[in-house]
C-alpha cells in the first residue's frame, strides 16, 4: 500500500476494519484467501478484506435471526432515535467518508461528498418514517366486520449492493429495513466494501444491536446468496445490480417464495426538444451523465437532440467535458476520477470505436489515458447510428452518445425502444409538452428539465427490465413489511 494515502487522505486506510461483522463481532472468513481491494486511480492494492464462506453466511443469518424478536418488539421511536443517531454519525464524519470513497471507488471527491450526503439522509428519513408506519380501520362493506390492516416486518433480509456507491446503496436498503423492524445481512461489492465495513461501525456506535445488521465480503458471492436465500429464515431480498444478475436472484428467490426488491440496468434517453433552454439543458447533461463519471444506473444513456440544435448541444456538452480536470478521484480538484477497474476501461473504450466505425463524430475525449489506474476521458460522440452498440449497451461511464429526432413522436417512439425503463429526461420550455412526454416515457423515473432526481423523500425504481419495487419515501419502508389483516367485530 502506497505510504502515501495517509497524507493525501487524512485518515489510514490501514485503520478500517477488514473482517467480518457478524453479531456484533469482527471474525475471521473461511472462504479462504482474503480479497484485495485496489485503488483504482493507481492501481495499487489498499488493503485486502476477508472472504466469507457459505458457512459464514448462513452464521449471518443465523446471528440475524436470533436478533430479530428483539429488534421487532423495540418501540418505534426508539428505533427511530437509533437511526437518527446513524445520520448525526455518518454527517460527523462525512470526510472521512468521503475520502474512502474515492479511495476505493475512484470517483471524484466532490461527487464521494454528495453521495456521504445522500446516503446519510436515508437515516434520518427513515428515522421518520418508523414512527409513521400507520394501519386502516373501515367497516366491511356488507356489515358483518370491522377490517383491521396492519404493518408486521418481513423478517430477515439479504441486501445485496454494487460498487458505484459503496454507502447510498448500502443505506437506501439498511435504514428502511431497520425502521420496518426486519434485521438484515449486507453482501457489499467486493471492489468496495471498505466503505460498508467503516459504515458497520457506524451502526455499532449508534446503538443498533447486535446482530441487526450483518456486513460480510465474500469471492463466492453467487453461492453464498444462494444459499442464504435457500434458507427458510430469510423472508426478503433487497438487491442492486445488473438486470442479468437480478434473473439470477429472482429465479433463485422463487425456490422459497422470497420477495424480492430489485434495482437492476438502465439505458436512460435525454430528450432535448427545439424549443429547450440549450444551456439549462447541457447543464443538466452534465450532471445526469458524469455524476459518478457515468457509473451510475441513473446515468443518461442516450442523447436525443432535435436536429435543429443538436450541433450547439454537441459542442457546448463537448466544451464542458473537455473542461474536466482528470486525476485521482481523491484529489480535490479533480472533476473526473478513474473508472472500476480496466475491464470497465476497455468494455468503454470498445464501445467507442464501435459507435466511430459506424460513422459516429467523436468531438471530445475517445481513447483511454496512458497512464497508471483507469481513466477514459469524457468523451462526447455526435451523430451517433442506430445501429452502434453504445445505443443499445448501458454505458456506465463519462461517454455521450448524441443522436437526433424531427418530431415528437419519433422522440417518444426511439427513447422507449429499449428493453430497459429507469429514468428518462425532458428538456422542453413547454410545459405542457414537458408534462405529456413526461407521461409517455416508459420509465420508473422522469427528470424533467432536471439532471438529477434522487431523493429519499421519492420512490426510485423503475418499470420493465429495470426493475421491481420502490426504495425511498413511504414506498421503501413498506418493502418490508407484510401487510396483514385482522377481522374483528364488536
């Protein structure tokens, strides 16, 4: 490890915990070699974090169970107060945090705040949302009883998350479970999982008892999910990824009848019209596909430009990537870090000279950087073809890929042609017409003229291969929850 990271840090990544956290203890795995864990805008080793065995799960659910009773029985408001607690902790040290981030995910520092930011805050809205968890009493309609409709946690809960953000993730699952009731078992990236370790710390000190939350790294992690959800005492699976993981998990998950949320691909259109504030709307561009520099899920995918203005969009998007300060994400000034790792780097790179074979203009950016780590530039391509795989492919890197519509019906018609139904953006002065495309994108999500719209007070999921189930705002919480119903009379 370079003796460096200290200095640049402020912290030692040397001090964050590297086993297991199960039932409130830092064990050893015994899934056998610990996993390293790289910096990816280096390409160093930071450290190496224990490996799970099957055994060590199902010790997780295990450690998960016996804590439940306990967990379920506590007050409402006392839950709440622990969860307050997790927000006030994580806000405290919110640059450390950050600094990890970047540390183990590569993205820029300013980016790794914004995310400590909104994973925090799923803590202290779920905080309120405990306490808010509130039935139906109505009368039968034929008179014969009263309906009684209440909210009983689900139980034990696997949550799996991926490594573009190693806390949100991670908290936009934990803290609606916690404030349901459910106890859970995290299974965090193994290209980041220092962040969910440092986090299990967080909760400890919170007061969040043991063997509520569980926090495990393992090299075998389709196994291990596996068998955890084969396990009849896990009742609920919470899981980001890739949508051809998630019919994986689905399919598994039907052998026991779990039920199951899912946050899986997308393949998001930005749709700029003629009549769009052209710098409102490469504004937003910018934000909608570098945060996380375009390892996002939410990332725009798919730039459909009026061809009237789709050349001022091109080089105005292509001015301000060029713009961009590419260095090692932890490095303040940095306004775009690495990316995962060099697979990322040449699937990205491939789907550039792809989509420039095809006839595709590269106006910015285009070629990996010589350089230790992993980093490709922000890259703008105009007149983008249909038939290029970067249109069809979830990018999820600093790549823009521009190609224009006439109308906008062929707008609508081209921006749901994907089997995939997240996010989609809307840029258009014309609120009416903002509003009616708005409704007609087959998406979970709309950002209409707004580059971002992750909130935890909104549901975020999406529709089609995107996914099942919401996460945030009163829908998260009810994810894990089993509603039940009682007929009573007097």
């Amino acid at each position: 490890m370079s003796q460096t990271f200290p200095s640049i840090l402020g912290f030692d990544p040397a001090d964050i915990p590297t086993d297991l956290w199960i039932g409130g203890r830092w064990i050893k795995g015994r899934g056998g070699d610990p996993i390293a864990v790289t910096d990816p805008s280096t390409g160093q080793e930071i450290s190496r974090v224990q490996n799970a065995s099957v055994e060590d799960a199902l010790d997780a659910v295990t450690a998960a169970q016996d804590a439940l009773p306990g967990w379920s029985a506590t007050p409402p408001r006392k839950r709440s107060e622990i969860l307050r607690r997790c927000y006030e902790l994580m806000t405290e040290r919110a640059a450390m945090l950050a600094s990890l981030i970047s540390l183990e995910n590569g993205k820029s520092l300013g980016d790794a705040k914004g995310e400590v930011a909104y994973a925090a805050e799923f803590f202290r809205w779920f905080a309120e949302e405990a306490v808010r968890l509130n039935g139906e009493l109505y009368n039968a309609p034929s008179g014969a009883n009263r309906i009684l409709v209440g909210h009983k946690p689900m139980g034990v809960s696997v949550l799996v998350t991926p490594w573009n953000f190693p806390a949100a993730m991670a908290t936009r699952k934990i803290a609606p479970a916690l404030a349901a009731g459910c106890t859970c078992v995290l299974k965090p990236a193994t290209e980041t999982p220092l962040t969910a370790y440092a986090l299990a710390e967080i909760y400890a000190e919170a007061g969040v008892p043991d063997g509520v939350v569980n926090v495990l790294t393992t090299g075998r992690s389709g196994t291990a999910v596996s068998a955890m959800l084969h396990d009849p005492r896990v009742r609920k699976l919470s899981f980001t990824g890739s949508t051809e993981v998630g019919r994986v998990l689905l399919r598994e998950a039907s052998d026991c009848v779990v039920s199951c949320s899912m946050e899986l691909g997308g393949n998001a259109p930005f749709l700029v019209f003629e009549d769009a504030d052209l710098d409102a709307a490469i504004d937003g561009a910018m934000v909608a596909k570098m945060r996380n520099g375009g390892e996002a899920c939410t990332a725009a995918n798919r730039f459909l430009v009026h061809s009237d203005i789709a050349d001022a969009f091109a080089e105005g998007l292509a001015k301000r990537m060029d713009a961009l300060k590419i260095d090692v994400g932890y490095d303040a000034t940095t306004g775009c870090g690495p990316l995962i790792n060099r697979d990322a780097m040449d699937r990205i790179g491939g789907l550039v000279e792809d989509a420039v074979a095809r006839g595709a203009h590269c106006l910015a950016g285009g070629k990996p950087l010589d350089r230790p780590g992993f980093y490709f530039p922000p890259t703008v391509l105009a007149n983008v073809p249909d038939g290029a795989e970067i249109t069809s492919a979830e990018i999820f890197g600093p790549v823009a890929a521009i190609s224009t519509f006439r109308t906008e019906e062929e707008a609508i018609a081209r921006a749901n042609s994907t089997e995939y139904g997240l996010i989609s953006y809307v840029y258009t002065r014309d609120l009416a017409r903002g509003l009616r495309v708005s409704e007609a994108m087959d998406s979970g999500m709309v950002g209409l003229n707004r580059g971002v719209v992750s909130d935890p007070a909104a549901p975020f999921g999406g529709s089609k291969q995107s996914g099942l189930g919401r996460e945030g705002s009163h829908h998260g919480i009810l994810e894990f929850c089993e509603v039940q119903y009682i007929a009573a009379e007097w």
